[in-house]
C-alpha cells in the first residue's frame, strides 16, 4: 500500500512549481559536480614521465661489480654521504639508490657535468639542485620539475697516480639508459 502525500504537502509542491522529479536533481547537483571534477583530474593525462638515467658520456663506464678497493670505497662513501641525505629531504628515500660508475681521470671533468647538464636541465627541464659532497670530492645535481625525482653526480678527485676514479650516481630515476 502507497501512502499519499498530505494536502498541506501537495500544496506547498504545487505552489513552489516544482515537482519531485526535479527537486531530486537540483538536490544532488553540488554533489555530481563535485564527482565529476574529481573524476577528470583523476583520469586527466598523466604528468610526463620523469624518464630514465641518462646516458653516459664518454669517459664514463659501469663496472659489474665495485671496481675499487677499500679505500676508494672509504673516500667515495665520505663523499656520497653528505649528499645522500641532502636528497634524502628532498625526495623519497626508499626509492633512492646509488649506481657505481667509473670515471676515467683523464676525461674532462667540466664536459662529463655538462653532457649530464644537457640532458637534465636542457632536454628535460630539471631544476639544479646545489649539493655540498664531502672532502676532496665534486657534486652535481638535478630536481625533476614535480619535485618527485632526482639525480646527483658525486665524483672524487684523483689522487696521484690513479687512472680512474669512483663516479657515484645517486638517483630515483629507472636503471634503463635512455637516449
């Protein structure tokens, strides 16, 4: 059994001119348009990918395995510290890693940060990010434009008589080379 509306009820929907069916909607509006506003940012294009390392510019290898005795390790670690925590604030610590390159003394040191620069700031409009490593040492490094990811040189100073050095890469990037 339907139960009816009272006159006093009827009355005051039929003087308003509005009915049921309409009252509904316009109730619900503020509502649909809030689902949907959050609907399309959900579903808007995705932010460009941050991409991957960059490649290496000549001068720059990746060893296998730590190419250095322990201490090189000791000097590269003294280096990288400082510059590990200082991303560390700035981006998410468990998706920052550290990557073991080479670098032979011989290269230019200048043109190393600066094939790195291109691609970074240049090709992917990354912010520079000023980094202090530790003794002895030179740093580099770069902020995604969200903020999200970052990539950070720390290279150490040959010593006398040494052909190679440790190039410490610390980064959020994917381990794919791009380019």
């Amino acid at each position: 059994m339907r139960s009816r509306p009272s006159p006093s009820a009827q009355r005051r929907r039929a003087r308003s001119g509005i009915s049921s069916a309409v009252r509904l909607p316009v109730a619900w509006l503020p509502t649909a348009v809030l689902v949907a506003g959050l609907m399309t940012a959900c579903t808007g294009a995705p932010s460009e990918p941050p991409g991957a390392v960059p490649a290496m510019p000549d001068g720059v290898t990746a060893p296998e395995e730590y190419a250095f005795g322990d201490d090189m390790a000791a000097r590269d670690l003294r280096a990288t510290d400082p510059v590990y925590y200082a991303l560390v604030d700035q981006v998410d610590r468990d998706r920052l890693r550290t990557r073991p390159l080479v670098l032979d003394t011989a290269v230019d040191v200048a043109a190393v940060r600066d094939a790195y620069d291109d691609e970074l700031a240049g090709a992917r409009g990354w912010d520079a990010l000023p980094l202090q490593p530790g003794d002895d040492a030179w740093a580099q490094g770069w902020l995604s434009p969200d903020g999200e990811d970052a990539f950070a040189l720390v290279g150490l100073e040959p010593g006398p008589g040494e052909t190679h050095v440790s190039l410490t890469v610390l980064t959020t990037l994917p381990d794919e080379v791009s380019g």
